[in-house]
C-alpha cells in the first residue's frame, strides 16, 4: 500500500509538470494549461500533507525489516529533491504562460485589426459599387 501510494504521488507530479512544461499551442491549450496551474497551486498545500504520512509508513517498515525493492527506495529518496523541482516548474511554467497569454492576445488583436480592415474595405467596395 505505501509502495502504491508513493508510486501514484510520483506518477502525480511527473505527469502535471510535463502537462505544465508543454507550451500551449492553442488558446484551448493555453486555458486548460493556465486552470491546471491554479488548481496545483491552490493545491500546495495538500499535495505536501501527503509526504509526511508515506515516510511514516515506509519507517514503520524499516523499523519491521520489511524489506523494500530498491526502485521504491530511491523514489522515496528522490521525493524531497522531486518536490522542489515540482514547485520549480509552477514557478517557471507560471512565467511561460504569462508570456504565451500576451502572445496570443496580441495574435487575436492583430487578427481583429485585419478583420475591421476588410469589413471597412468590403463596406467601402459595396458604398461606391452597389451591387452588382
């Protein structure tokens, strides 16, 4: 059970920092991209009461001489310096998406310039023309 648990909280904060990391292509992707990162952040605090708990399981059995495969071990050595670069990639991922937002706000700005300036020259064009 603690194997599992630490192996879903490792599986957790790999899969949410590549989601986080992958710049947005789309506005889609940029909305989904900018909900996850809120809702990790709120979630802080949650995600790291759960590391308390699973040292205390996986000490309890040490102090049994249960014994634990090496890959568990060095996923439970490995969770501090995981949790730091995880906090890490909000920060960064916090500062890409910022400047992908500006991007693309100037993207959907540049394309309603060019769609005012051919509304304005298809009203001028049916203004001197008429219909034809």
């Amino acid at each position: 059970m603690a194997s599992q648990k630490l192996t879903e909280l490792h599986v957790f904060l790999k899969d949410n920092a590549e989601r986080l990391s992958k710049p947005p292509q789309t506005l889609d992707e940029l909305c989904d991209s900018l909900t996850l990162l809120e809702m990790l952040q709120n979630d802080l605090t949650k995600i790291e009461a759960r590391f308390p708990p699973l040292h205390e399981q996986f000490a309890i059995l040490e102090k049994y001489d249960v014994s634990i495969p090496e890959e568990t071990q060095k996923m439970l050595d490995d969770l501090s310096n995981e949790w730091v670069s995880f906090q890490q990639c909000l920060i960064d991922s916090d500062a890409m998406l910022k400047k992908y937002k500006e991007k693309f706000k100037s993207g959907v700005i540049a394309s309603v310039e060019e769609f005012k300036k051919n509304v304005h020259n298809l009203y001028e064009d049916f203004h001197s023309n008429g219909i034809s």
